[in-house]
C-alpha cells in the first residue's frame, strides 16, 4: 500500500504540471489584463508599461510560468489587481465553498444511494419507474433553472427560507444552495447505484450468501452494497471537485461568496493571478481526491490489493 501511494503521488507532479500550465497558457490568452484594469478608457503608456512591470506581465509567458509556480511552492499565489493577496481572498472564500460541498455531497449519499438501492432491489415496479423518470427531469433541467425556481418559491413566495445567503454562510442557510448544487450529480448517484445493485442482485456471491441462510439485511449490505458502491465511489470522488469548481451558477443565484463567486470576478475583470490560483487549488482537490478514491476501493472490496 505504501509504495503504491509513493507511486501515485510521484505520477501526481506531472499531471499538476501539465494542468497548471494548460490553465496558465489559457488565462493569459483571455485578453489584456491591464486594459481591463483601466477601464473603458485606455491606459496612457507609461502607467500601462509601469502596470505590466508591477505584475510581471513585461515578461515572456513561460518565464511568468515559472516564477509562479515557484511562488506556489512557498505558498504564495500572487497578488490580485486590486492589492489583495490571492491567499486571503482563498481563506475567505474555500470555507464557504467547503460547506456547499459537504451539504451537496452529504445530498449524494444520503438520498442517492438509498433511492438507488430501494429502485435496484425493486427493479421494473411503479417505484423504480417514478424514480428513474424524476431523475431524468432532474438531469434535463438546468441547475440555474432549479435554483432560481426553489429560490422564488421558498425564498420569496413561501419565504421558508432566506433568498440571498447571508456573508458567513452557517450550515442551515446551505441546505437548499446545497441541494440545487447537487440535484445533477444526484440523480446520475441514484440512477449508477441501482443499475449496479440490480446486475450484483444476480451475481453468485450474492446467490451463495442468500443459498446460506443469511438474513437479507445482511446480504445487502455485507455483500451486496459493498461491492455495487464502487462505481458509484468513484463518481462522488471525481464529483467533489467538480461541485467546488462548479459552484458558480449556484453561489450567484444565491449571493454565496465562494470559490465560484471569485473565478467569476476573476474572469469578469480578467484578473489572471486570482483565476490561475483558485483553479490550481481545485486542481490538488481534483488529483487527492482521485487517489483517496482508488484507496477506498480496498476498503470496499477486499479482492483489490495494491502492491
């Protein structure tokens, strides 16, 4: 196990390498960034020249590539356009943004996988039917749709809950942010669990345990549902950075001041320094999130041993 996880990490660099750089070149190619910081009128020459200087975009792109990956290194991400430390604006946002997360993927799990083993166990009845159709809804339905939907219901017609989250953003006002973020990954959660429960249903593993006289709880989930999550494991493990990274429709619908709410004003205002650093960050999450996934799967299925 320890070498496999020395050997993940080392094929770890190269992957981060080649996806910063990809992120990098894409950025700077965005538009001038200094024509974005002067407004509708242009900047006079020098103070775009002194501009440039200030935050090194005088230099080549491959020069300015290396100087912030070796920032990185030490922990600095740069500093925004408007003299702010990118890693402050990270301290202020991820948190926000980590909570959305663990309510949306806490959504995945809880109603996922119970809808998905209730709709695999009674494959082809009126429940697996309505299941499977709602879900379909919910998949073809854009999630700006949604939220903006739950939000004029239960913000501002039945106003059960707040329509715009407040700047500290506790738990309890996530709940519904939370749910709109993850009411996609959701149904493809509970449509994966019951496709994979009802193909181990008839596996001889699970003919032996019931040929056994084990009890049909214990079947299920001893046997049964360890061994149908590892698919479903991995959508999740690959969903939680796609949820952060993905936030943005939802934390503007809900005035959340997260990670989404900064790439969006990154972008906006072609901030290079504070987008190439939020998605750097979300690329670490993408990458440990991969490797704590292939962990799990020996945890789920003792037949998986890594060298």
């Amino acid at each position: 196990m320890g070498r496999y996880v020395v050997r993940r990490l080392l094929q770890m660099i190269p992957v981060f390498v080649g996806a910063t750089l990809l992120i990098f070149l894409m950025v700077n190619v965005m538009g001038d960034p200094v024509a974005g910081l002067c407004g509708e009128r242009a900047c006079d020459p020098a103070t775009a020249a002194r501009l440039r200087h200030d935050f090194g975009l005088d230099q080549p792109v491959w020069q300015q590539y290396l100087t912030y990956m070796g920032n990185v290194f030490t922990g600095d991400f740069g500093t925004a356009f408007n003299g702010q430390k990118v890693t402050e604006l990270m301290g202020s946002a991820f948190p926000v943004t980590i909570r959305l997360t663990i309510v949306a993927i806490v959504f995945e799990i809880v109603i996922g996988i119970v809808l998905g083993v209730v709709t695999g166990l009674r494959r082809g009845r009126p429940v697996d039917t309505g299941v499977l159709l709602v879900t379909l809804v919910v998949i073809s339905v854009p999630t700006f749709v949604t939220g903006l939907l739950l939000q004029l219901l239960l913000g501002v017609e039945w106003e059960w809950i707040r329509p715009s989250v407040s700047w500290s953003a506790p738990f309890d006002e996530l709940i519904v942010p939370g749910l709109v973020l993850a009411s996609v990954s959701l149904a493809y959660v509970t449509r994966l669990t019951r496709t994979s429960i009802a193909e181990n249903t008839r596996a001889d593993y699970v003919r032996t345990a019931v040929a056994k006289g084990l009890p049909r709880r214990r079947v299920i989930t001893r046997h049964l549902l360890r061994n149908s999550l590892i698919p479903v494991v991995t959508f999740i493990g690959t969903d939680i950075g796609a949820l952060m990274g993905g936030a943005i429709v939802t934390e503007r619908i809900f005035n959340i001041h997260g990670v989404g709410y900064q790439l969006y004003q990154g972008i906006l205002r072609q901030n290079t320094q504070t987008v190439v650093g939020f998605v750097t960050v979300l690329v670490l999450v993408f990458l440990v999130a991969n490797l704590l996934v292939d962990l799990l799967y020996a945890v789920l299925d003792p037949r998986i041993r890594y060298a």
